[in-house]
C-alpha cells in the first residue's frame, strides 16, 4: 500500500487522524530508495498512522493542510539531496532540471527546503504545540556549524536557522521509531541516540566544540570542531556534543547503534509499490524512477572516506549487510511484477563491493581514530574477501525470470586488488555478467598531490586494475570499456594538475574522459572544510583552492573543451580508446603543445 497523502485516503483506512505526517521535497515514490517513504513505513510497521505531503505548493495552506495536524510530531525533509544541491550546479548556476519532480521541471523543490516547510508548518499551524522533526540528508549534514557554498559564510546549525524542535540524522529508522514510541507514551525524548535539539544548558556528560562564534572568528577553531565532530560520529566510540549559538546549546546525542543484519532485513523486507503515488503520478513523468524501481541495496555505510563524500557522516563508516535470503526474497519478488522485463538496475550499496567485508576489530571496538580502512593504504586489519558477493551474484543470477543484473553503485578497484584470493574472481564475475558496455570507476584524479587530499590511494591502483580489465575482456571475448568519473578544482588542484591528467589519460588510459564534474563544496565534508578555510586540516598548511568560477570552468575544459561531442568521439560500437585515438590529438601532441 501507499501511504496516504490526501484526506479522503486518511478515511479509507478507517483512520480518523494521523499520528506523523511527513513532508518531503521530493514527490512521493514508495520505495525503500526514498527515505521519507521508508521511514514512513517503518513506523506505519510498527503501528504508527502515518501520511506524507510531497513538494506542498509553499504560497498556498492548500497542501500543508490538507492531512490535518499530526499527534505525535511532523517530519521535515528536503528530499534524497540537499536542496541545495539539488538547485544548483558546483558554479551557482539554476538547475532546471529535477529528476525526483513528476514532468523533471526543476519548479517544486524550494532553497534551503527544510527551513521553508518549517516556516510553512509554523505559519499555518500557528497555535500547534506539535514538535517538528528535521530530518534526510540536508538535516543530517546541517546538524552543526557548516560551510554553506551558495552564501559562502558559515552557518549555524539548521535547526536553529529552522526553528524546528528536534533534529534526527544519521539512518534514521531507530531514532524516529523511539521518538514516536516516547511523545505517545509521554517520555522524555532527549535521551535518545540519533538527535539533536537546542538546549538551554550543555550536557556535562558530553564534550564542547567551539561555538558557532568561535568557528566564524577563527577558521582554525571550525577545524579544530569539525576534527572533533568527524571523530564522533562513530557509533561505538563516539561521544555527545555540546556546540554554543549565542546564548543557547546544541545538544548532539551520540549517533544511533549500528544496525543489525536482521534489522536491516526487516526494514528492507517491507512491501513497496516501487512506483510513483497516483496524486503525483498524473503529474508527469518521475525519471528518478527509472533507476529506483528494481535496484536492491544490499548493504548501508561505506568505510572509503573519500575527503570529499559524506557518506561517512551521514550513514557511518561500518558496513552492515542484509542477509541472502532477504536479498533473494526481494528480487524474487520484483520477478512477479507484471511490468519487470528481466532486468535489475543495480544490486549494491554507498560502494557495491563492500557486500559483506568489514574490519573485525571495527565491528568490536569501533572506528579508529588514528586510522583509515583504505587511506593511504589498504588496512591489514580489513582483509579484503570478495567470496561472499561472488556467492551472492551467482545465485540471484539463477533466479528465475532474471535475465541480467547490472552493478551501477561505484566499485572500489583498490579492493578488488587487494584481495589476493577472491579480487581477480570478483572481477571475472563482474566483467562476465554484470556489464553492458562500459563499466563505470571513480579514480577522481590521477595526480597523486591532489589524490592525497582526497583521501584516495595513487594512480598505480588505477594502472594495474585498467590492465586487468582489458585483458578480462579479451580472455571473455569481450568488448567493454572503462569510462572514468573525475573532478576538476577540487582543493589543492590548478591547471597544471588537470594538464597532467589530461596526459596521463591520453598516454597510460588511452582515452579523452568525458565524465568531468567540478568539485562542489557540499556541508560537512574534509574537502569543504579546506575549501573554506584554504588550509590542509590535516597539516594546517596554507592550501591552493581555486575559488574564481570562470577558473574551475577552465580546469574543466582541460579535459573537456567546450565544443566537445560525445556524439562525434564515441560512436556507437567503437571502444573509448579506438574513438579516442581517431579523432583526438595523441598525449605527446598535447605536451608539445602545452610547452
């Protein structure tokens, strides 16, 4: 079933009012990939009346309204993306495009989403003592003092700035279920992990990070504060924070436990429509869709901290995996939908070669604070097994009605290499099975300078798995290539960098790249930090970081000129690398030419 999200759906349930309403500013896909939907039936599971309103019209009381006032609190999310973000490309220009809006016309999602649907609640609400709940990846990332790119300034946390009550972030299926649990039964809801609220006194059990005046003042206290918060958001090891904004606190509990496998299996073992709910549906047409509707996640939580991802904030460094009986249920599942045509989109997770492999020591004792999983080298403590997911693979494989799955989430080549007994069978399995074409890897850069301060291991990774693939694709009498996802001016990056790149492109990957994005400064990462601060937090070394807009355009066009066409350099049928050396100037033209 769809969650109801109109008055007269309230009524067909038997219900006479709702205890959640959620509101979100993505439309409404019931989905376990929209996290509105699968908090919603989460809690619905677990014996909460839950509604949803979609992109309500934000001049009108007609949407807000429309479900009444819930019981228990609202839910406040701006959507799978930060609305800002999902607004703007990395240089501030309009989007006009937005593939989570039914007709893709970037015209429902407001700025700054989360603080305009709490204005909007307060407005019409205006005598509600119901609490209001910010949550999804924009309330997770704002939780504390951050760097806001599109004013460039620092901001207070976002529920200062949004008046709401409490804020949830983090996976957020434990904390939202307890918070409901605690308003209906009348208990205190400070207590619980995976929150934060304003407070009028600190937490003496917790620790104090520069307040939001110190952090504006001094850019060395917003590193000394982000170091701090980065280093807490570990379930196991992490404490509470305190952080002052004038003359109140943010209060940070500690980040919800690591979920279990059986809890996973459960919150992914819900029913969904995989589908568009028909009150947006008539709208137009939800291309997101077309990505969502038969992809399985396998697994929560990435431990590659790349500097300028947050997935580590947000979901947690520790991998949790479903079990293969869930996995096989759900797509067994998907097999009876009379619409599916054999094909699942991707099975995977934040990176899909994860499936399964995590640090003993980590599972036990937690994150450690000194170290990283994949930076600069592989962990020993980690030992990479890709066993478990060739097992997997080959038996969703054979379920019937199956006739291809392909991996679409990133796959960590340094992985893949790092295990000795199982990488080269992962690979095989890969390359034999789950690729059309192109398979699609994310070295970023390729210059080690600027490859450090992202986090990420060097180009010789790069170099020894694209040798590996192309001879995969000869033993298998294949004829796929690698396409590569790279970032210009990211912090510590200039032209020569990306001259360098072009080079080694030309002359060690055979190709001209054609998926170059530039680095945009997103809240709460390592990479925003030096983007803000122009000082390498992890030397405290003044750092280049190319800020001019017109310059980040042209480190772009290094790699991809302006008047550059797909169309015309990659035919149909013709390899990246043939393509390549038929139409563009070889690597020693281009060095010559760069003297």
């Amino acid at each position: 079933m769809f969650l109801p999200t109109t008055s007269e759906e309230v009524k067909k349930l038997g219900w006479d009012s709702l205890d959640i309403i959620l509101v979100s500013g993505d439309t409404y896909i019931d989905s376990s990939y929209n996290g509105s939907a699968l908090i919603g039936k989460w809690l619905l599971k677990n014996g909460f009346k839950v509604g949803i309103i979609a992109q309500p019209d934000i001049n009108s009381p007609a949407d807000i309204t429309r479900l009444g006032e819930p019981k228990l609190y609202w839910a406040v999310s701006a959507g799978c993306v930060d609305s800002m973000v999902a607004n703007y490309t990395a240089t501030k220009k309009k989007r006009h495009k937005d593939d989570f809006t039914p007709g893709g016309e970037n015209t429902k999602r407001p700025d700054r989403a989360s603080i305009v649907y709490t204005g909007l609640i307060k407005r019409f609400f205006k005598n509600s003592k119901t609490p209001i709940v910010l949550g999804g990846i924009e309330a997770s990332l704002r939780r504390i003092v951050h760097y806001d790119y599109w004013s460039n300034q620092l901001r207070r946390s976002l529920i200062f700035d949004a008046k709401a009550d409490i804020l949830s972030y983090g996976m957020g299926e434990k904390s939202m279920l307890e918070l409901a649990q605690n308003i209906r039964d009348g208990k205190d809801y400070k207590n619980i992990r995976g929150l934060a609220y304003i407070s009028k006194e600190p937490n003496e059990n917790y620790i104090t990070v520069p307040s939001f005046e110190e952090c504006r003042e001094d850019k060395f206290k917003f590193i000394e504060m982000f170091n701090i918060f980065y280093k807490n958001c570990d379930s196991i090891t992490a404490k509470g924070l305190n952080q002052k904004h004038g003359d109140r606190w943010l209060i940070q509990n500690p980040p919800s436990e690591n979920f279990s496998s059986e809890l996973l299996d459960e919150i992914y073992g819900m029913n969904f429509e995989r589908d568009v709910h028909p009150y947006y549906k008539k709208d137009g047409v939800v291309r997101a869709l077309d990505t969502i509707k038969y992809s399985l996640t396998t697994h929560r939580g990435c431990y590659g901290e790349c500097n300028f991802c947050a997935i580590a904030i947000h979901q947690g460094r520790t991998v949790t995996s479903r079990s293969e009986n869930s996995i096989i249920e759900e797509i067994t599942d998907i097999t009876k939908d009379k619409k599916f045509k054999g094909n699942i989109s991707d099975v995977g997770g934040p990176t899909a070669n994860m499936y399964q492999m995590e640090c003993s020591k980590k599972l036990k004792f937690g994150a450690c604070k000194d170290k990283r999983c994949l930076y600069p080298k592989t962990c020993p403590a980690l030992k990479p097994n890709h066993e478990k997911q060739i097992d997997l693979l080959k038996k969703l494989r054979s379920v019937e009605g199956i006739k291809k799955i392909f991996i679409a989430s990133g796959i960590r080549y340094d992985l893949i290499l790092d295990d000795h007994q199982y990488g080269d069978k992962y690979l095989e399995e890969i390359v034999a099975h789950h690729v059309s074409g192109q398979m699609k890897i994310a070295p970023e850069h390729t210059e080690d300078k600027v490859l450090s301060l992202m986090g990420k291991q060097g180009k010789d990774y790069l170099k020894e798995f694209k040798n590996r693939f192309y001879k995969l694709n000869k033993k298998l009498d294949k004829k796929q290539f690698l396409t590569y996802y790279l970032i210009a001016a990211h912090p510590g990056c200039n032209e020569k960098d990306m001259m360098d790149l072009k080079i080694f492109a030309s002359e060690e990957l055979k190709i001209s790249p054609e998926q170059v994005q530039i680095f945009t400064p997103t809240p709460s990462t390592y990479s925003t930090l030096m983007y803000y601060t122009e000082i390498n937090p992890f030397t405290n070394k003044k750092l280049f970081v190319e800020k001019d807009n017109g310059k980040k355009e042209k480190q772009k066009n290094i790699i991809i000129p302006k008047d550059y066409s797909p169309s015309k350099n990659t035919k149909k049928g013709i390899s990246q690398e043939k393509s390549f050396k038929k139409n563009n100037n070889s690597g020693k033209k281009f060095k010559k030419s760069f003297k």
